[in-house]
C-alpha cells in the first residue's frame, strides 16, 4: 500500500443505478410537437408531427387554437396538444360521416414479441359513443377499405361503454407477428357490427385522443443493478408500471438499501400483470476494501531507463489505472517523472493507489554523494535487477546491511560496488519490504565526512 497520500482527480465510468424507462415508439404520442400552428377545424396531416389520416379531417389542437366551440373542449390529458375526430356515424339515412383515423408510421418494423399498447380518450356525454374504440398495429401495405372502412381484427379495443365527461385509458398486451409498421387508431368494425348507445342531439361517435402510447414489454424490465450499502434506487412507475419488492407493493419513487445482500423485485404492468423480474444486489465496500491484497502497489523511486516491473495481482471487479489509461498483467515502467497507478473497484472505487518516480540517476542531486533505490526487481530481464548504492564521491569506507520483515539478515556488505541480487541464504527472497541500514564515508580532498541512513526497499517479483 502506498505510503504516500495522493490527492488526484480520477475520473471513471458513472455508476447509475437503475434503468430509464423502455423508450415509447410513438414519439410523438401526446401530440405536443408540431409542424405549424392549427388555426382552423381539420388541420390534422402536416400539423402535428408524424402522424397522418386516411379519410376525413381529423382535428389538431395546440398553440392556443381549441376549435370552433372550445366550450366543450377538455383540457388535455397532458401537455397542450390533443386531437378530436370521428369514428362512427349511427345516422340510417346516407350520406354518413366518413370515419376518421389517426396513423402513426414506425420508425421500425416490430419485432416478434409481446407489445403494450395504450392510448386516452374523452367521450362527450351528449353524443354516441361505441364500444369499438380501437387501436391497430399493421403493415402499411396490408390495409383493406371497404367503403372508407379500414378493414381489421384490433389489439386493442374497449369491452365496454366507458364513462363519459372523463379522460379513459384503452391499454393492454399484444402480440406482434413481426411486420407491423404502423399504429392506427380508430373504428375498424362494419357499421352493422358496431356497438353504441344513441343520443338525443346529433348520430357521431365525436371524441377526443391524446397520450399515445407504445412499449415493447421486454424493455420495461429493468435490468440487474449492483448498489453500495447506503445507496438508493428509483423505482420508475412511469410507462404504467407498478413494482413488488420481499411480498411489498413499492409505491415509486427511491428507497435506500443499507443491509448488503440480493433482492428480487417483480414488475407489473397495466392491464397485463406480472411482465418479470430483476435483482438488486447490495454490496459492503468495506468488505471488499479488507479482502484486498494492497501490498502490490508501494510508492517506489527507480532510475528512469531502468525498467521497473510491477506484477498487478487479479482481483474480482478490479482494474488498474495508470493516470487514466487501463492496465493489466505486468505494469512496466522505465520513463523519467511520476506515474500514479490506481486499482480501483468497478463499485467501490478506489481502493489503492501509488507513485512510481523515475530519476535521472545520470545527475545525483547537488550536495549528495550518493542515492539510494527503494526498489529493485530481480525478475532476471536485466534491468534493474540489483539493488545497487550509487556514489559519486570518493568513497573512503562503506557499510550496508539489508533485513527482512523478521529481523534476520539477508545481505552484508562492505563495498559500495557490491550490490544485492535479491537472494537470501542461496535462495530468492519473497517479495515484500526490507529494511537496510548504511554507514559510508567521503573524503574530499584532505577532509573526510560520514554520511548514515537506514530506510526501505521493495523487493518486487
């Protein structure tokens, strides 16, 4: 571990726990975006981003324009824009009112796979209203009329008469058989099929449509996230989900784990029920912190041009950072100048750290005589394999003895050109930190001056 403190910006992937949630494929599902204002009744196609109409002239309302009788407008469901239109005429006597749909070309063709599908709709109390209020997932080449009809088993429908003078979600699950390219919205049913109650004042099915909506199920599953004790996740209830965590409903919002462990949460979806399950594991940094081996990184000086090998040791979840480039295996250094080296864990962080300074051991430092390593790696690749006292004074007597972490001696010497291999008693040394002691003397000129020191050196394998 390193003995030197660091104060260093390092900077790592952010870890967000949780997901965003599974993206709406129809963009543009709450009519708030549009191509130009509405300023009268049937402005629909070119008016309101994406969509389009087969027959009829749907109406757009947004930028302040709500129709010629904006006493019976509802405020929207959300936001400022909506749409209106018609779906059926009960009126016997022909010429009937052309039925009117709302389309929605996909960005893609869906896949083979379970789809949700929602939309909201007002119905006014004093006109007809269906029990034929219907969505569509289709091919775009496949679509049969008959009479301004679009022809069409749907996905959706409502299976009863919904309450008037209120905002009314149509939602549920499906299957996509894997070609559809576009939603539709309207009445696809023949006229004499159709199911309504008639009123006193006019024969049109006239309501109003806003917050579209479409999910693939699969993407509302949050995936499996990992969390630190102490830290919260956030329960998105938004795109209609609702969650189940230990046999408890979660109400949305974010709830703090502090005891380490897993937990399973089930996720429910308007209208179809459970649609899976992901896990929450909770993890104890200070469990990882004391599990790992911290005796690999030691802040060391070595002679730049002499490499320097530092074997980093696997650990799960971590990695090692020179500044901010990744290594692994083996760090290698011989560059002149200080490098920090990280290991960091993917959750936890930083868990060690340390400063490798290359010298120019060419130049000893004005004043001194002679420099002393504190590492050396006798790894056989020849360099820096020798611990070695390098002097460039006259050198008039020199003593070194080196010990290890137990106190016995393991190298002795009596001449400043002799330098340790890194053996202890005909065998190599373990790796690890070992202590010397240094007596030398100088002579300049006539004088002579002694110089003493004791300090440490990393064996490093």
């Amino acid at each position: 571990m390193s003995s030197t403190k660091i104060l260093y910006v390092f900077l790592i992937a952010s870890f967000c726990p949780g997901q965003l949630p599974g993206q709406n494929l129809i963009p543009n599902g709450d009519f708030e975006s549009f191509e130009q204002c509405p300023t009268d009744e049937g402005h629909f196609e070119g008016y309101a981003t994406d969509w389009v109409t087969f027959f009829g002239t749907p109406n757009y309302m947004n930028c302040d324009y709500f129709g010629q009788n904006p006493a019976i407008l509802p405020a929207p469901h959300s936001g400022t824009g909506l749409s209106s239109c018609v779906w059926f005429d009960s009126d016997p006597t022909p010429p009937n009112v052309t039925r009117e749909y709302l389309a929605y070309p996909l960005e893609a063709p869906l896949r083979p796979e379970r789809y949700y599908g929602a939309f909201w709709i007002y119905t006014l109390p004093f006109q007809v209203i269906t029990q034929n209020y219907q969505l569509l997932l289709t091919n775009s080449a496949g679509l049969v009329f008959d009479d301004d009809i679009l022809l069409a088993v749907p996905d959706l429908s409502n299976t009863e008469f919904l309450p008037t003078g209120q905002w009314v979600k149509i939602g549920g699950c499906f299957e996509a058989d894997g070609d559809e390219d576009m939603l539709v919205l309207g009445n696809f049913t023949p006229d004499e099929a159709t199911v309504y109650l008639d009123t006193v004042i006019g024969f049109t099915d006239f309501h109003f449509i806003d917050d579209v909506s479409l999910y693939r199920v699969a993407s509302l599953v949050p995936a499996d996230t990992i969390l630190l004790a102490g830290q919260s996740y956030f329960f998105d209830t938004t795109a209609y989900r609702s969650y189940e965590l230990e046999g408890s409903l979660v109400s949305g919002g974010s709830r703090v784990f502090e005891v380490p462990g897993f937990y399973e949460a089930v996720v429910f979806l308007d209208e179809c029920g459970q649609i899976g399950t992901f896990t929450i594991e909770v993890q104890d940094c200070s469990g990882v912190v004391s599990r790992f081996d911290d005796s690999a990184l030691v802040s060391t000086d070595y002679c730049a041009g002499d490499r320097l090998s530092v074997v980093l040791p696997v650990a799960e979840e971590v990695e090692y950072y020179i500044g901010q480039q990744l290594v692994a295996g083996t760090l290698t250094l011989d560059t002149l100048g200080e490098s920090y080296v990280y290991a960091v864990h993917t959750y936890c962080g930083i868990l060690d750290s340390a400063v490798y300074n290359g010298l120019d051991c060419s130049q000893v430092e004005q004043g001194s005589c002679y420099y002393v390593p504190n590492a050396f790696s006798p790894n056989g690749d020849g360099a820096n394999d020798r611990f070695l006292v390098q002097g460039q004074c006259q050198v008039q007597s020199f003593h070194l003895e080196i010990f290890d972490r137990w106190g016995s001696q393991v190298f002795i010497s009596n001449n400043i050109n002799n330098s340790w291999d890194g053996v202890c008693r005909g065998e190599p040394c373990v790796g690890g930190v070992y202590t010397y002691f240094l007596s030398i003397t100088f002579r300049d000129g006539l004088a002579a001056f002694q110089q003493t020191e004791s300090g440490e050196v990393h064996l490093v394998r």
